[in-house]
C-alpha cells in the first residue's frame, strides 16, 4: 500500500487529531456493549451494530461510488466478502467474550490481533518476521498467560489458583478464549484488508466488509433463534451508539489512516485502546483491574507494540 505525503501541514495536523479520535471513540465500545448486554444478546447487539452501520454508509456508497464497485474484479469482491466474514466472527466472539470476563481482559486480549498478523504475514503475504516481532509474540504470550491467572486466581496470603481443570471450565477463561478468538478472525479481515485498500477507496470498501459482516451476523442471529425484535427503547439507542461511535468514527477513521501511514503505525495506534477502555471501565462499571491484569495487559502491549515494528 502506497502512503501519502506525511510531511504537509495539512496531513500533520489531521493525522494527529485522526488517530485520537479514533481510539477514543473504539475505546467506548466494550462499555456500550455491557449496556446493551443488560436486555440483548451478544449476537443480537454485533448483528445490528454493523447492520446500523451499513445502513449508514448504504445511499453513500450507491450513489457516490457507484461506478467503483461496478468495476471490481470478482476476486477482489470475493475477498472483500471473505473480509466481512472475518469481521462478523471477530463481533460475534469478542462481543460475546464481555459477558464472562471483564472489559480490561477481553480488550487486552483482542488487541492481540496485530501480533497474529506478524505470524501470518511471511505466509500470506511473504513478509518476514524480524527478532522485534519474535520477541513481541513472546512477550505477549507471556502477558496473555498472567492475565488469564489473574481471572482464575486469588491473591490470600499467596497467589492460589483453581486446578487446571476448574481454571478451563471457569467463565473467566471461557471469556478470555472468545476475546482471543477475535483477535484470531480479526487477523484475517486485517491481512485482507492490507491487500484490498491499496486499490479500493475508503467507502466502497467498508461498505462491502460491513454489509457482509452484517448478513452473516443475521443468519447466525435466527440460526441460533434469537429476535431484533421486544428490546427496550434505551437497548436500541446503546446499539447505535455502537454502529455511530467506535464503528463508522473508530474503526473507518483506522481504515482512513490507512492511505496516509504505514499500517504498522496505525496498529500501533490501535493499543491505546485497552488503556482507554480500561479507564472507562473502572470508572463508569466499577471494574478495577488487579495488579496482575495491569502487568500482564502491560506485556501484551509491548509485544504488540515491538511486533508492529517490524
């Protein structure tokens, strides 16, 4: 992907606010979620949340970018398609990862996706890992590890843990695994992505994610017999906060960040996100994360954080 000129006055005052408001605004989403959470499921909230937001973008891209869409390659709609449908996994297991583990674990979890994307990369798209990005997965895995013995353990006189057994069927761990199974299908929208922006415009291109990710949300929403329908009024404003704030500000801002800057630094960007949802967390839910869950949270950043340095 080609980058723009970095260095006008333009672009350096612009990026800067971007990418503070894109990370603000996807630092509210695991906080909207645990709102709606408390009259909807999971996969009803990730289902309308990217529908919201594909009917947004909809009149946009049908009417201003008509003439680009119609000229896609088959190959490029396929993958644009297969992209949604790693975006629709990645909402369906993180969203569903906030009712069994608290905010900070699962966003720290999910924020791994960039770490994956180094490990994919030298086969998917032959870029190669240096000792930066070794040393960041180990870092990482080694974080992960910490957070997930902080969910299952207790500190009485001494750390004392759950057998391993109890630890696996604990909903903590069962959380933490849906957040990293996120950050797993989120890898593949990412490495897809990577291919498809450095020929495809902003809009047409998260149209084409969203509304695939959309659809393939709805089919698992009635697969698994569950209704839009007979929540409370104030349970549709919260989903809408979610398509209107971190999904068409956040995350299209990302995308849009994209086309002027290496994508290794926007990823990096992306990690103020556990801190930002963390913050809010404590502040708004009441959730005060332990001394464990910071360190631990602390190493997966700074994996992420040398992995994307590659």
């Amino acid at each position: 992907m080609t980058t723009k000129n970095m260095t006008s006055p333009r672009n350096r005052l612009l990026l800067p606010l971007a990418l503070v408001t894109a990370i603000l605004a996807v630092s509210t989403a695991s906080i909207l979620i645990r709102f709606a959470q408390a009259d909807a499921p999971s996969l009803v909230i990730a289902a309308l949340r990217i529908s919201f937001a594909s009917l947004v973008l909809a009149p946009i891209a049908l009417l201003r970018h008509r003439e680009e869409l119609s000229t896609l390659t088959r190959r490029e709609l396929g993958l644009a398609l297969l992209s949604g449908l790693f975006l629709a996994v990645h909402f369906a297991t993180w969203i569903s990862s906030l009712e069994y583990t608290t905010v900070a674990s699962s966003v720290v979890f999910v924020s791994t996706g960039p770490l994956w994307v180094a490990l994919v990369s030298p086969l998917l798209l032959k870029e190669h890992l240096n000792r930066s990005a070794l040393l960041g997965l180990a870092l990482a895995l080694l974080g992960g590890t910490i957070v997930g013995l902080a969910d299952a353990c207790t500190w009485s006189g001494g750390l004392v843990c759950p057998s391993l057994a109890d630890a696996l069927q604990g909903r903590a761990m069962w959380g933490n695994f849906l957040a990293l199974a996120g950050a797993w299908a989120v890898t593949g929208y990412l490495v897809i992505g990577r291919k498809l922006r450095a020929r495809m415009s902003l809009i047409p291109y998260i149209f084409l994610v969203y509304g695939m990710a959309a659809i393939a949300l709805i089919v698992i929403m009635f697969t698994a017999g569950q209704s839009p329908l007979g929540y409370q009024p104030v349970t549709y404003l919260w989903i809408l906060a979610l398509a209107l704030v971190p999904q068409l500000i956040g995350h299209s801002t990302y995308n849009w960040a994209l086309r002027y800057l290496p994508a290794s630094m926007v990823a990096t960007a992306n990690l103020g996100e556990p801190i930002g949802s963390a913050i809010l967390a404590m502040f708004i839910l009441g959730e005060n994360p332990t001394v464990f869950t910071l360190f631990g949270g602390a190493l997966i950043l700074a994996g992420i954080y040398l992995a994307s340095r590659q």
